[in-house]
C-alpha cells in the first residue's frame, strides 16, 4: 500500500496535525506502511498473543486477619503527642 502527496495532503489537513510541508513526508509514510504490510506476511496461526512482557504472578503476601485486642492506653501510647482527656493532642491549625 502506498499513499499519494494528494492522500498525504488530505490527512495532514483533516485527521493530524503533521505538517504536509515536509519533503520527506511521503517517502516516510509509505516506507511505515511498507513495513505493515510485511508485518501482515507473518505467520502467526500458532502463536500465543502477548499482553504483557512481565509474568503476572502475584507477589504479594496473603491477607490474613489477625484479631488482638489492643486497649486504648496502648494505641494512645504510641504517640510522641500529649494525651488529653483519652484524645492525643495537636497543635492548632487555625491561626
């Protein structure tokens, strides 16, 4: 398949924003179009398609859910803020 300086013209114009001005435009699109249709001449009846280039094997730890009961002194604990009233205190945002 080959396309024209007319064909070429006509989709610079309607469907891109190729510049149509180029000397080298036409030879450019017909040797990429030449391209496809070599690729198109490739047997691949028994071929596997390729999605992805990685194996998407999960690597990832299961979920399990590990119930313990931590008390509310505890979870307070854990925080460099002062504790108030069983709420950890922060500064003031609102100046």
């Amino acid at each position: 398949m080959s396309l024209t300086q007319d064909q070429i013209t006509q989709i610079a114009e309607n469907l891109s924003k190729i510049p149509a001005t180029n000397p080298n435009i036409e030879s450019d699109l017909n040797n990429i179009l030449k391209y496809f249709d070599l690729l198109q001449e490739v047997d691949t009846e028994n071929v596997t398609p390729t999605y992805s280039v990685i194996s998407k094997k999960n690597i990832l730890r299961k979920d399990e859910l590990i119930e313990k009961e931590i008390s509310r002194e505890e979870l307070l604990s854990c925080s460099n803020q002062q504790v108030v009233a069983d709420q950890i205190a922060v500064n003031n945002i609102m100046k």
